[in-house]
C-alpha cells in the first residue's frame, strides 16, 4: 500500500525529530530541575529561528491552510510575561531567513515541523506544569496552545496535510518533505549554537 502524504511526512521526518528531542535547550524542557531562566532561554532562542522563518512563509500563503497559526506572537507574549522588555525581545539574535523556501509547497513542509510538534506538547506542557507551576497567561501560552485539544492535535494536521497535496504532482510533495527535513535540522543547528 502506499503511504499517504502524512505518513510520508512522519516516516522522513521521525530520525530528525529523534535528534532535535536530545538538544540540550529542548530536553531541558522534560527536566524535573528546569528553572523560569532556562525555560527563558528556550523560548528566546525558538523565537530567533520562528520569526525570520514565518515572515518567509507568508510570502508564499498562510499556515491556516494547515489549520496553524502564526506562533512568533505567541512567544513573544510569553517571553513579556516572564519579565522580558519588548525591546529586549527585539533585540534577540534572529536566524538568517530559511531562503530555501521558494514556493507554497516548500512553505507547507516548514510549517508542518511547527504544527506537528501538537504531537508532542501536551506531554511537554504537563511537564512544564509541574516544573514552573506557570499557566498559559504567565508563560505557557505557546506549549498551551500547541497542546490546545479543540484545535484537533496532530491528528488533524495530518488529516490537512493529506487534503493538501490530494491531486497535487509527487514533486510537489517531494519538495514539501525535504523542507519538513530541512528546518528540522536548520532548528536543531540553532537550538546548538
Ligand atoms: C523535548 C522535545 C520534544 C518531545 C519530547 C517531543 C515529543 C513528540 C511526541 C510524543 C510526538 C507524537 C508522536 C506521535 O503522534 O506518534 C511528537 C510529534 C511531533 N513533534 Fe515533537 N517533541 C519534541 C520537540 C519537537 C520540536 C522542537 C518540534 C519542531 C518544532 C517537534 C515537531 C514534531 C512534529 C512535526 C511531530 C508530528 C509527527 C507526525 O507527523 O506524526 N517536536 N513529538
């Protein structure tokens, strides 16, 4: 049987995504002894690298086709509510623009590796619970949201993605999945830096 475009998605994306959960400032998020600073430092260097890739994103389209939303906003409130300045939060080191994406379907591919990640944030967002005891108004609003029930989990990322390249040439897919791949590892170079 072939695999649907989802399936494809996962089964090329699953070794990078086994090797971004080993970087330190991701793992970090799992341990019983993270600190608000550390958390911090999380979500300031996600944002460096989120910013820069969904301003390229919306030159070709918009996230929503995927049931995403933009989620820069989302940390830099959490980032404000953690005690950061707005001018600080600006002035955070920002990733070169992710310039391979040149078209809707490369666009897609990036943007399923920030909705997937739904897959794993109710686990994340339970730890962060019982590590920080923060809510999504004092800090948890980017995992919260992520981890959101009603906007359907991974699941229905899947079920979007699967209607999206219906019909569409394999290239198109093709191209889509080497995208997905490369700000896998674009994310875990950054997280590393
Ligand atoms: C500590 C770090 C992380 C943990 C523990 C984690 C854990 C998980 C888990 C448990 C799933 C569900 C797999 C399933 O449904 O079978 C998942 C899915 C996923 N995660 Fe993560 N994750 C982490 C970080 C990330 C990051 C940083 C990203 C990218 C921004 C990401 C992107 C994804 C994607 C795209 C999927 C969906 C895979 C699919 O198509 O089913 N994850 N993650």
């Amino acid at each position: 049987m072939t695999r649907s475009p989802s399936e494809a998605f996962r089964a090329a994306t699953r070794e990078p995504h086994r090797r971004i959960e080993t970087v330190p400032a991701m793992r970090c998020l799992l341990s019983s002894g993270l600190d608000r600073d550390a958390y911090r430092a999380t979500l300031a260097r996600l944002l460096g690298l989120l910013d820069p890739l969904e301003t390229q994103l919306a030159g070709f389209g918009d996230v929503s086709a995927i049931g995403g939303r933009p989620r820069g906003p989302l940390l830099r409130r959490d980032l404000a509510a953690l005690g950061m300045a707005n001018r600080d939060i600006d002035a955070l080191p920002r990733a070169a623009p992710p310039d391979w994406i040149t078209d809707a379907p490369m666009a897609i591919g990036a943007a399923y590796v920030f909705e997937g990640a739904r897959g794993g944030a109710p686990m994340i967002l339970d730890r962060l619970f019982e590590t920080l005891r923060l809510t999504p108004e004092t800090g948890l609003g980017y995992f919260a949201d992520l981890a959101d029930p009603s906007r359907g989990g991974v699941s229905s990322v899947r079920a979007s993605l699967d209607d999206w390249f219906a019909g569409r040439p394999d290239g198109d897919l093709a191209d889509a999945i080497d995208s997905a791949v490369r700000t896998f590892e674009s994310l875990h170079q950054w997280m590393l830096d």
